[in-house]
C-alpha cells in the first residue's frame, strides 16, 4: 500500500488512506479484503 501512495504522489500511506476513506467511505484495506472476495465468488 505505501508503494501505491508514493506513485499516487502521497507523502505517506496514511494520508493516502485518509483521502481513500473520505473518497470511498471505508479504508482501503477494507477495499481490497472485499475486492477479493467478490474475485473469488
């Protein structure tokens, strides 16, 4: 996730996620735990 949030031009993984959850309303952990499961179903 920090490589993500430095090529998105992010100072730190945690700003990164601050603007992901204001943006999407969960974090993006929660993003990507729920992106796999909908890849397996």
């Amino acid at each position: 996730m920090s490589y993500l949030a430095e090529e998105c031009g992010f100072a730190s993984h945690s700003s990164f996620a601050t603007v992901f959850r204001n943006i999407t309303g969960i974090s993006p952990s929660v993003f990507i735990r729920e992106a796999s499961k909908n890849q397996s179903s």
